[in-house]
C-alpha cells in the first residue's frame, strides 16, 4: 500500500515536472518571439529616424539656401551677419558687406531666355565663391544680387582687394554655347560699425553704394562712405 503510494506521488511529480518542462519550453519560444518583435520594431524605429532627419535636412536646405546656385540665402545671411555683429561687438573688430548686382543681367534674360539667365547667375556664383576667402560667406539675396559678408580682414586695402578680384572674375565674359557674353558687376561695401551696427542698416547702405557706382561707371565697386 505505501509502495503504490509513493509510485502514485512519483508519477504525479514526473506530470508536474513534464508539465514545467513544456511550460518553460513555451517560456522561451514567446520570450524569443517577443526578442524578435522587439528587435524588429527597434530596426523599424530606428529607420523612421533617419528618414526624419533625412527629411528635416531637406528642409533646412529648401528654408535657408538657394536652390539655383546652392549659396545662403537671404535668411541665412541676415541669420550669420547678426552672428558677426554679435562677435565683433564683443571682441572689437571690424566686418564688411559687399553687395553686388550683376550689369546687363536683364539683357540676357531678354534676349537669350530665362534658362540662359540661370546659367549666368550659376556660374557668376562659382566665379563669387572662388574670389573671396574661405572663411568668407557669399550668399544670393535675390534675382542677380548677390552679398559677400566679410570678418577677419586687416585693413580697407584687404577688403578692396577682394572686391576687385569679383570685378574683374565677372567681367571676363561668359561663354554659352556658341554665344559670348559679358555681363560685369557693381559692388557696394558697407562696414561696421563705421556706417551702422544692424544688419538691415548695412544691406541698406551697402545696396546704396551699389546703386551709385552703376550709376555712374558700372563694372566697379565704392563703400558707402567714398
């Protein structure tokens, strides 16, 4: 009688044991099911971010730079040049802008068309960006203006320097096909805080000293104070 007992507990534990056995056995299927998922979903996340931040880039890119010539644009521009105000303020030095407007643009939007007017303004950016310095910011305003923010020049004849290389990288005439053309450029300087500490303030002056200088010869540039 005790023995039939104790074989009746025995095959009770071996059931019980069997039954751990499967219980764990589906333990780790579900816990390796739920690994997979987890691994699945974070590969999952971590593709999302990428495509917003990927899409955010894009973004930045169409908010703050032109997409004819890939220069800053105007907010960008305004957005570093109240940077180098900040800057100079603090540490005392100087800075300047120089705006530039391309001669007889319009004339070549008139007779050659819009698409040879974007070739113009492309390559008139290329010949911008190889005549000032690296640390220098060229960025397109609008149409045919451009604007060169200069920092850490030592005099005036630095700054005069740069601006006559642009004078005369853009005078050197274009070659379109079979068409030559000549467009030249009027550059107006404006710098702080000789003529003004706000950034609309020495656009603004800057842009004047442009307008006179077309004025009266083209194909050259003046600060603001001459």
């Amino acid at each position: 009688m005790l023995i039939t007992e104790l074989e009746k507990q025995i095959r009770i534990l071996k059931r019980k044991i069997a039954r751990s056995e499967e219980n764990r056995i589906l333990l780790e299927e579900a816990l390796e099911s739920h690994i997979r998922a987890l691994s699945v979903g974070i590969e999952e996340l971590m593709k999302s971010h990428e495509t917003i931040k990927a899409s955010e880039e894009r973004f930045r890119q169409l908010a703050l730079y032109d997409t004819l010539t890939k220069l800053p644009n105007r907010i960008l521009f305004f957005e570093r040049l109240e940077r180098s105000i900040f800057r100079a303020k603090r540490f005392r030095h100087s800075l300047a802008i120089l705006f530039i407007d391309l001669d007889r643009f319009k004339q070549i939007n008139d007779n050659f068309g819009h698409q040879a007017g974007d070739a113009v303004l492309q390559e008139a950016s290329s010949r911008i960006v190889s005549s000032v310095r690296e640390v220098d910011t060229v960025s397109r305003l609008a149409g045919d203006e451009f604007s060169v923010l200069l920092e850490m020049f030592r005099s005036r004849s630095e700054i005069e320097m740069i601006a006559s290389r642009i004078v005369s990288s853009l005078a050197t005439p274009m070659r379109l096909h079979s068409n030559v053309l000549e467009i030249g450029a009027s550059i107006g300087i404006s710098s702080y805080p000789t003529d003004g500490e706000k950034p609309d303030e020495l656009l603004r002056k800057a842009d004047i000293a442009m307008y006179n200088i077309k004025k009266r010869t083209g194909n050259a540039w003046q600060f603001y104070t001459d």
